[in-house]
C-alpha cells in the first residue's frame, strides 16, 4: 500500500518521520515552496521538506497543490492513501479523489470543536481543560470529515499508523461529526496578540501560554520617541487589584493590572531587544511611577 504524505511545520515533520518507520512505501512527499526567512529574506525549506530530505524521500514543492499540471504528478504516483497534517492548503475535491482508498487529515482538536488553522492556540485561550486529535477522512469542507502541540502531534502520528492499518484491513468506520457543535480556530493574525488588560488575568495568561512563538502576546510600554513594543513571554496571575494596564513596581518584578487580578509578568522582550527577565529589564530601564501599557494609539 502506498502512501503520499503532505505537510509544513516541525509537528507535520515528526509525523512524517513516524510514518517512514512502517512498512509501507512513502511514493512521495508534498510540501510549501521554500520562503524568505528572517532578516536576510533567504529562501528556507520547510521542516517536512528537511524530514523527507533525510529520509531519501522525493519531495514536491508546487504553489498550488490542485493546479491541473500537478494533479497528472499525483495521478502518476497512484498514491493508495494521502495522509495530510497541517500542509496550508485547501485542496480540491480532484485531488482528494486521487488516492485509491482515501485521503486522511490529522487536526489536533476534538472535532467538530476547533476547526481551523490554530486549534491548539485557541484551545490553550479560551481555558479548555481538555482537547485531543482526530483522524479524518477529508472531505472539501475544512474540517468536516469523519509544550501541547508537540505531544498532541506525537500521540496523532500512532493515530495515524492505525487508522491506516484500518483502512489497510477495511475496517475502519466512518463516523459523520455533528455541525451543530462545531466551533472554529481561525487562523492566527499578529492583532491576536495585542493585550486587552481590560481582560481577566487569567484570561490574558492563556494568550501568553498560547501564543508562543508567534504572534506572542505584547503589549505597548509608553517612551519618549512614542510607544515601544513589549512581548509577554512568560506571566503567571497573582492577587491584588489595579488600574487595567498599570505597571506596580516592585522588587525587580512588575505587576499588570487587569481587569480582574493582577498579572506578574516574568520574562519579556523590549522591541528589537533580546528576550529578558523583568529584572534584567528594569536593571536597565527606568518606569516611572503611574505608567500604564496599552495599544500604539493610546501610548504614541
């Protein structure tokens, strides 16, 4: 039984990997065009494309994964099962009828809960004291078929062996989600990280869990040539009560008011500056009495 396998990230690759240990042959692999990364705007492969490189496995990097050219190299691999985990692209219906028995999706949510680009983020967010991951078979509709990242994704790549071996052996089910209690994970947006300290504290600590490493949660820190951008790297909530936004200095530590709690915030990174402790940054930084962090507009 041959496989086809697309996927990005560093989660996608380690499934990959995973998968490369069993006895079916991986006839290929699909992949996101390489992209300019950091300062110097290099192109860079992506972290399947890395995976699949050391493995000796032929990779396929087109912009579009359903262009009719590329569905004729898909339709030569005669793929029997395409496995997708966080590729970045809605394919069509012509592509997922290409593989013989099925095309299966790993999504790191409890289905239909988090459908979408960022289930675990969103789940870490909004407090959810449970989640999981389901194995799919993919239909066009996203997600509609039947630190936390990392182990999700290490629990779904075994997930994946067994629903191949199911699909191998004819017996795995198909079991339709209820629409009706689905909820979304939208893609992530750099605004996502912007503090309202309007918030409860708790609430603002689950956007600082759940948005590292990107976009991070961050807020504004008033200065002389205009407000000046400040992640919150690390944070834990506290008691007491303060204006929401208000800094309280104290003891080489800082504390937000929010609103409800405080926040003690533990580690940042000053804008163009390298991550710190709270206290290396006040080492070197003076915050007058009263300050209060918010958006651009307000401190600029």
């Amino acid at each position: 039984m041959k496989l086809l396998y697309m996927g990005t990230p560093v989660v996608s690759a380690d499934c990959l990997r995973r998968l490369a240990r069993e006895p079916w042959p991986i006839v290929g692999v699909i992949t996101q065009p390489d992209r300019p990364k950091g300062r110097s705007r290099t192109p860079k492969p992506s972290p399947v494309k890395e995976a699949a490189s050391e493995l000796g496995l032929v990779v396929h990097q087109p912009e579009k994964a359903s262009a009719p050219e590329f569905l004729d190299v898909v339709r030569a691999l005669a793929p029997d099962i395409t496995v997708v985990f966080a590729f970045g692209e809605i394919v069509t219906q012509a592509f997922l009828d290409l593989a013989s028995i099925s095309t299966i999706n790993l999504h790191l949510s409890l289905l239909p809960k988090y459908r979408g680009a960022a289930p675990v983020q969103w789940a870490i967010a909004n407090g959810e004291t449970e989640t999981g991951i389901s194995v799919m078979y993919l239909v066009k509709k996203m997600d509609a078929g039947a630190s936390l990242e990392a182990r999700l994704a290490g629990i779904g790549a075994e997930l994946v062996v067994e629903a191949i071996r199911a699909l191998e052996s004819g017996t795995a089910p198909r079991i339709p989600q209820n629409h009706d209690e689905a909820t979304f994970a939208p893609k992530l947006k750099k605004e996502d990280g912007l503090i309202d300290w309007t918030q409860p504290a708790e609430a603002i600590e689950r956007r600082v869990r759940a948005f590292i490493p990107w976009p991070t949660a961050y807020t504004f820190l008033p200065a002389s040539g205009g407000a000046r951008m400040l992640r919150v790297l690390e944070a834990r909530v506290v008691d007491g009560d303060a204006v929401p936004g208000k800094l309280l200095v104290e003891r080489r530590t800082f504390r937000v008011g929010t609103g409800h709690g405080l926040l003690e915030v533990a580690r940042i990174q000053p804008e163009g500056k390298r991550p710190m402790t709270t206290a290396e940054f006040l080492a070197g930084h003076r915050v007058e009495p009263g300050t209060t962090l918010g958006g651009p507009a307000e401190e600029a």
